[in-house]
C-alpha cells in the first residue's frame, strides 16, 4: 500500500511532503529537532497536525480539510519505537500476540500468529520468558514481532537500534532487511548503514522541511544537504557556480569537476572526501590546488587514520591524515592549518536553490 503523508505543524515549524510507494522503505534522515518523530507521530495518529492528510491506497487516515483523523487502532499502521515497550508482566508469546487479540482475533489464532512473528525475527526460543529476562537486542526483536502480528499496512520505526547493544546491532539489522522486504516502511536513523542496508530511499530533513529526496546511494554518493553529506562521510561546500568553479559566499573560488554541466549562475554543492585533502602549516605556495585555512576543532583516532575536524566561514571540513603527519605536524584542537585538495577530487553538481 501506498503511503501518502502531508502535514504543517506550526508550534514545531513541520512542513513536510512525501510519498513511499507500495512495498519500498524509506529512511527518514535529519538532526536532532529536524521534525522526524513529528513525522511519525503524525502518521500514527498520535499527534493531530495544522493541516494536511496521511492516506494508505484509497483509505484516508487523516484530511484536516475533510475533519478526518481516525484513532491510532483503526490505522493499520505499527510504530515501533526507540523502547521497545513491551508488557513486563506478560510472557514474550502473550506480548506478541496482545495485537492479534485485542484486534478480535481468537485465543488461538492469536497465539499462531505470535509464534510465526517470532519465527519470523528469530526469536521463537523466547516465547516463554518474560521481558525482564531478555537482552535488549532481544526485546527489540520482540517488539518488531509485535508490531508485525498486527499485519499493519505501513510500519514505521523510530530509530530501531537505539537501545540496542553495539554488538547485537548486526543481527537486528538483518532481521530488519529480511522482515521489510516487500513492506511499505519508514525508518528514522541516524546510522549510514541503516539507511544503506535497509532503505530504497532517503528523505533527509532540515528544520522540519524536506531538502533532499532520492535513491539512497544516489543521496549518499551524492549529497545535497550538509547532513546527508555528513552521513556519507563528506565534506559540502555551496555556491554559485561560474566557468569551472563555484564561489561561495565569502568569494572564496573553489575549482571543481562538473558532469552535470551547470551553467554559470546555478546554485550547486561541491564535496569532496577527507582522504582527498591535504594539511599544511603553511599555505602552499603556487599550489594549482584548492586551499581553505581551518582551525582544527577536533583530532580523533579513526581506524587507520586520524580524522581531523575544522572550522571554515563556509561550513565545517574534515580531512583524514596518518598518525605519522599528526606527529610531525603537531596537529592538536586549536591549531591554524591549511586544508588543501585537487580540483580532480571535487564533484559539483546543481541543487534546487535551499530555504531561507
């Protein structure tokens, strides 16, 4: 079934559009305050908007303009949050198949369709114990089953591995791929890897409007808001394009390849990876690259190399050096460098001019 979902929620400056398609999942991506779980509870039914309208095919949950606003139980649409939630006094078998019973469904019908659900997530050896006796990663699994035994049209999940333990991560998250394949989906994360395993599309969020909407790894190879270049691990830089280079608004000329051809006064984003730059000192001389003096803010161990993180008038940039270069160049938080990169090494490509 087809999600379509609309709505302005002035108190928290909410104006969001979207669509996701019969069986397709969509990772909803932003900030923190950027308007995400509004979204979801919009379309739970747990918070009423200004206006707008949430409909599932021909169903209409919502239609301010209709007075339409059907309770959270007549939705058909699970949300699976952060907690999972789950009765403490029931055993596992009795939370998953709660739904089933309270939605009419037999005594004995919806004890099936609890064992089925936890087969489904993998965690049919837990039906006879009680939350209190399970991991995290466990009860997550638990409430997923949950939320799936009420056969709900359209699941929503707010940050499903939040409350997980690192280590039980990876098997949730093939749990995940496995049980949405096929199912109208919408995904809150903060996690790249969720939104690359999990997500045939992104919508990424900023100060509760949509500014970017796409493909997944269109968006991450490619992004256009700050956050989802954050995510992919990139630095973003926005200008106004001209012959073959952007400037941005300080003036600053930054030399870059184009493939899309934009034409001179288009609004574009160049990015560029921190394994692309280089760190000076001292500001090269004559250098044909581009180079941006930063204030280093941060010098964190990452893997093999060290990632150093900096201030820039045009944003924050990130460049990836070895051990030895912090060593030799004295790179700690508060030092003056210059963050140089080939014109080779940055990517433009035009972008619908942002909101104010």
């Amino acid at each position: 079934m087809t999600l379509d979902f609309s709505a302005v929620v002035a108190e928290r400056d909410l104006d969001v559009a979207f669509t996701v398609h019969t069986g397709e999942t969509v990772a909803l991506l932003g900030e923190n305050g950027a308007g995400k779980s509004t979204v979801l509870a919009v379309a739970a039914g747990l918070l009423h908007p200004d206006h707008g309208h949430v409909r599932i095919g021909e169903r209409t949950l919502l239609d301010t303009s209709l007075r339409v606003d059907l309770a959270p139980h007549h939705r058909r649409v699970a949300l699976l949050a952060q907690d999972p939630l789950l009765f403490p006094r029931m055993s596992v078998r009795g939370n998953v198949a709660f739904g089933p019973r309270s939605g009419g469904a037999g005594r004995r019908e919806s004890a099936a369709a609890a064992e089925r659900w936890l087969a489904a997530v993998g965690a049919e050896d837990l039906a006879g114990r009680r939350p209190t006796e399970i991991s995290g990663g466990q009860a997550q699994r638990v409430a997923l089953a949950r939320a799936l035994a009420v056969e709900p049209e359209v699941l929503l999940l707010d940050e499903p591995m939040a409350a997980v333990d690192v280590a039980a991560r990876p098997a949730l998250r093939q749990t995940l791929q496995r049980v949405l394949a096929g199912k109208t989906a919408v995904v809150v994360t903060h996690d790249v890897l969720d939104a690359l395993l999990l997500a045939d599309r992104v919508v990424v969020l900023e100060r509760g409007h949509v500014v970017e909407d796409g493909r997944t790894h269109d968006v991450l190879a490619r992004p256009r808001s700050r956050f989802a270049a954050h995510l992919a691990g990139l630095n973003l830089l926005g200008g106004t394009w001209s012959a073959d280079h952007l400037v941005l608004d300080d003036g600053t000329r930054v030399f870059a390849m184009a493939p899309d051809g934009p034409a001179d006064g288009d609004h574009v984003v160049a990015s560029f990876s921190p394994r692309a730059v280089a760190v000076y000192r001292d500001a090269p001389a004559g250098s044909p690259r581009n180079s941006f003096p930063v204030v280093l803010t941060e010098v964190e161990p990452l893997g093999d190399v060290f990632r150093l993180r900096s201030d820039h008038v045009s944003g924050h940039l990130s460049a990836d050096v070895t051990a030895q270069a912090v060593a030799e160049l004295g790179l700690l938080p508060g030092t003056p460098v210059t963050f140089s990169v080939k014109a080779t090494e940055v990517t433009a490509y035009p972008v619908a001019q942002e909101r104010p």
